[in-house]
C-alpha cells in the first residue's frame, strides 16, 4: 500500500508484519508491567470493531473516551477507525460543563471513560446529553459496562468482513474530532482525517534517532494530538510503547524501563532540572564545585563543535563525572527528548544537549496533526532558540503582519459545526496559526509571540509578553510568570516563586517558613525576585521592561483554571481571577 493510501487503523498491520514485538504495548497493572504483543493489540482492535458493529455503529458515529494512557486505548481507537466510526477523545481534567458540550457537540452515543471518578463526573452530566446511551469503563465502575464485556462481545470476530468494512474508508475521511483546549470560548472541534495524521507521522519518520529495538515512555495526555501522533510514529517504526502510571511516577517508570526516547513539555523539563540543581545545591566541598562547574561548562554548549577543541575536553570531562549521573537517573538509555507545546528556555536546551540527552524542541497545533516543524539530530539540524526546520511536505511563510502560516497534507479539514470560524483561520489554503515569527537565513523558524497574546501600554507600545516570561524563568527564583500591562503605563507581571528553592534559599539564612503563604509574603524573597527581574530586565527595550510585581502564594494550575491541559496560559481568566492584584499594581 501507498503511502498515501494508508490509513490509521494500518499501522498496527504495518508494525505486525514488519516489526512483531512481545511488548508492542504495555501498561502498569497492580505493580506489574504487562506487555502486549502486535498480534494481541490487533486481535482486540478487531473484536472492538466487530462489538461496535453489533451496537449499531458505522461510519460516521462518534465515540468519546476520557482516560488515562493505557494499552486498552489504543484497541478501541484502531477498531472504532477500521468501521469508519469517528474518535473523540477528552481530556481528564477539563469540567463537566465541558463534557457535556462536547458531548453534544458531537451527538456522542457511546462513552469509554478510565475508572470510578471519570464516571462519576460524566454522570453528573449524563441527563444533559441525550444522544448518549452507553458508558463503558476500563477499570472497574459501579454503573459503568466493564471494557470487558466490548471485548467478550466481540470475540467471534469475522476479520474478512471488518478488512470489507474498513477497505471502504478512505485517507480522506474523518477520523477523529479533537477539541481544543482552548484559552478564551467554548471548544472548537478540530476534524483530522486519517491522512492528516499518517502525513506527519510519515514526514517525522526520518528525524527520529533510534529503530524498532528501542522504548518509548509515554506520559503526556494520549487524548492530545502530539502524544497520539508520537504513539502512532512510535507504532509505524516498531518502537514499544511503555505508558507511565501516572505523571507522580514519570521517574519511577523512566528508571523501570529504561527508555530511548519521550515526549514531553518545557514545564516538565523545568520542573527535572530545577530537582538536579536541588540536588547540586545540597552538596558540599569539591563535589560542589564540580556541579556547578558543569553547568557552567554546559551554559555555554553550541551545536556543531563551534566551541573548538578546549571546550570539548571540558564538555568530555563534566560528561564522565556529572552528566552521567544525570543519565543514570533517567534511566542511562535517553537518545533523544521531544519538546512541543510551548517556548523552551535556551538554556536548558543548552544543559540537556551537552549532558548527552538531545531535546528537539518543535512546534505545531492541533489543526495541523501537529507537526509544523521540529529540530534534528541530524548534521546541522538544530538551532537553539528555534523550533526546526518544516517538515517534509509542509510549507511555511510568514505574512505581512508577522504571522506563521502553512500548508499541506496535515492541515485539517476545519472545525466541527463552525463553517465560519473555520473561515476566520484560512487564507485561502494557508492556514492562520495566530502565533508571530520569523524564518532564519538557514529556514529555521523562530516563534516570536502569539498573535492574539501582544498587547499596546497606554503610551502606544507594543509588549510581547512570552519572550519577558521566558527569560525571567530563567531564575532559580521564579517559578512562574504571567506579563500583565495591556492599556496601562508600564508592564507589570504576577510571579508564583519557586517555593522549594526559596526555602531552602531562606533556611540558609537561618529563617524557617511554614508555608507557601509565607514565602510569598516574605520581604526576603520580594527583594531577591526584585532584583532578579530588575537584571534580566537589562535585556530588553525600556518600554517593555516589568516596572511592579506581586508575588502569589499558589502556583498557575489545570485545576486552579489558569493553565489550559497543554499547561498553556488562559491570560483571559488569569486577569480576571486576579484583578484585584493587577489593579494594585498600577493604583
């Protein structure tokens, strides 16, 4: 079959007959790894597909799931594709209000959720969604169909009349609706068809540095549209899929299995460095030195050896008696991690490529499958500060106005139900990303800000808010940041500290806090983040220089409503929730 030909439900085909693994998928069940074949994998994904058909369902019906990551999501995404039925994943975390419109966005009939507490949350909102008739659930759930009786039900599968059925789907067609999180509004639906997601995942195939023998750990929501692409590439090259048991036991999981390569998120990189410099900081005499002398030799890491050959012997030493130890702790196999979702920080790029672990920073949405364009291993292909090259197959320019724009065969069919607000992001077949850039000499693309994000002070100045956050994070300090200041005399910003390195930083001191309260009210910790933003203010024009900032006692979070389930800013509820701060900074 012709690449072009493929749809998704051919992966697994692909993978038995190429790349037959004993542990093509595995999940953590009762503190046991349990692996299943490429053969098991696709023996349950034909029995889903046959229970479904049993139920009435056919091309076009859509089925929701709201789970955890887990190998029993990927039998009933491949059976619900091989019948044409359309797979609307959901995430975790979002309300039930949230649910229940997307739920009857798109007319769901039957609903698999992971265990007792995601049923109960889809209860509450059941009543509401009269198209919904059955709810199914992986682990046990008092009210819930168990996933096992879909299975049982499907066991005397006919595989010729499903391969009948599924010959008549085409790469064109719906696959799957995945709503975006979205910073401001209801979800928008985003429809991929099944060649949207096979282009990228064929396109990506090249840049990844490991074959069918390595792991991949998988620990981002599979719900979201760059772990599912990830988990398909991983399928298409034979790569096993581990899934963590949870995002508390990534290291745990990492040290279990020993993997080649994850995705992941700038947030949870952050969060990795700031426990080893935790740990460097508890250290003592020559040890000590020794750390912080690596981090320093790996500050200052270019790509290509254009550090010269002293610099190599410094970066060769620090490796053997530092970064190994760093790579021991993430299991002493990591060849490459994949960064997306948002901006990351220069300077921990900087520390991971030199400590021998390669993060390729990329970028993309959910409208376009989501690769637009990703950094390599290869020879010349990375540039800090960057997000890559584009793709194979996918075409971007930057338009009068400073915006990214692209085409090809990953973008998507448009929004579900929203004919108009598909309008709104298409100018003509380029698609409208929102976010500010700019392409290098060498065709490498650099996000500058988002569109919608960049606001005007009172006296007429434009303020680009995510390059100030990003490199005010780059204090030990500073936790988190959101820039504030549209309409008013000045930027200002709200600054979560970075809790644990300030108690630390004040137990040194001889001054003992209870709570995170108590170090954000401390004067201590105003003064040393006020100098720290006062430094790295130094790096930009005066007009966008932070002028005040508050201190708050509790992090941006999912929960909280700050963060969207990409951990991206929702600045429309951050300012509403604290106006009151804001207003103080400029009374």
């Amino acid at each position: 079959m012709q690449a072009e030909q493929l749809r998704i439900f051919d992966i697994p085909q692909i993978a038995l007959s190429r790349y037959p693994k004993t542990d093509a998928l595995a999940s953590k069940v009762n503190g046991t790894w349990v692996k299943i074949s490429t053969a098991e994998y696709l023996e349950n994904a034909y029995k889903v597909a046959h229970a479904l058909r049993k139920m009435g369902f056919s091309k076009g019906d859509c089925i929701a799931t709201v789970s955890n990551n887990r190998y029993e999501w990927n039998y009933l995404d491949i059976g619900m594709l091989m019948i044409g039925a359309v797979h609307v994943p959901m995430y975790p975390t979002i309300s039930a209000s949230d649910y229940a419109y997307i739920l009857n966005d798109c007319k769901a009939r039957l609903m698999v959720v992971s265990d007792q507490s995601l049923y109960n949350k889809v209860q509450q909102v059941k009543k509401d969604v009269s198209s919904l008739t059955h709810i199914y659930s992986f682990d046990p759930a008092e009210g819930a169909t168990p996933f096992s009786d879909l299975l049982a039900s499907g066991a005397d599968v006919n595989k010729e009349e499903i391969n009948r059925i599924s010959e008549q789907i085409l790469p064109k067609d719906l696959a799957t609706l995945i709503y975006t999180s979205g910073t401001t509004g209801v979800p928008k639906g985003v429809m991929l068809s099944h060649r949207n997601l096979v282009s990228n995942c064929l396109a990506s195939e090249s840049l990844v540095p490991v074959d069918y023998h390595a792991r991949a750990l998988s620990f981002l929501p599979i719900n979201h549209v760059y772990e599912r692409m990830l988990c398909y590439l991983y399928q298409y090259m034979g790569i096993s899929v581990y899934y963590a048991e949870s995002m508390e036991k990534i290291a745990d999981n990492i040290r279990e299995i020993q993997p080649q390569l994850f995705g992941t998120v700038p947030r949870l990189i952050e969060k990795v460095f700031d426990k080893i410099m935790e740990k460097g900081h508890q250290l003592s005499g020559i040890k000590k030195v020794l750390f912080f002398w690596a981090v320093d030799v790996a500050l200052q890491y270019e790509h290509g050896g254009k550090n010269g050959p002293i610099y190599a012997l410094k970066l060769a030493l620090a490796n053997k008696l530092i970064f190994s130890k760093w790579r021991e702790a993430l299991g002493g196999n990591i060849k490459v991690i994949v960064s997306g979702s948002a901006p990351l920080q220069v300077r921990l790029a900087k520390v991971f490529w030199a400590a021998g672990m390669p993060v390729l920073e990329g970028y993309g949405l959910t409208e376009t499958s989501p690769v637009i364009s990703v950094n390599t291993t290869h020879t010349d292909g990375a540039r800090f500060g960057s997000v890559g090259k584009p793709i194979e197959d996918v075409q971007v320019r930057i338009a009068a106005d400073g915006e990214i724009q692209c085409k090809g065969p990953n973008l998507m069919l448009g929004y579900y139900n929203k004919p108009e607000e598909t309008a709104a992001v298409m100018d003509q077949d380029w698609f409208c990303t929102g976010d500010i850039g700019e392409i290098d000499k060498d065709g490498f693309l650099r996000i500058t800000d988002r569109k919608k994000e960049i606001f005007k002070t009172s006296g007429g100045k434009y303020v680009a808010p995510q390059p100030l956050e990003n490199k005010m994070k780059e204090s030990s300090f500073i936790e988190q940041i959101c820039v504030v200041g549209e309409g008013q005399k000045f930027p200002g910003a709200l600054v979560v500290p970075a809790f644990a390195y300030a108690t630390d930083w004040l137990r040194k001191q001889g001054i003992e806090v209870q709570s995170h309260e108590a170090i954000a009210a401390h004067p201590k910790v105003y003064e040393q983040v006020k100098q720290e933003i006062q430094r790295i203010n130094q790096q930009f024009g005066n007009t966008e220089q932070i002028k005040k900032f508050v201190l708050l006692p509790k992090e941006f979070s999912v929960d909280g409503g700050e963060l969207t389930p990409t951990l991206k800013f929702k600045r429309k509820i951050i300012k509403e929730k604290y106006a009151s701060q804001i207003a103080g900074l400029y009374e």
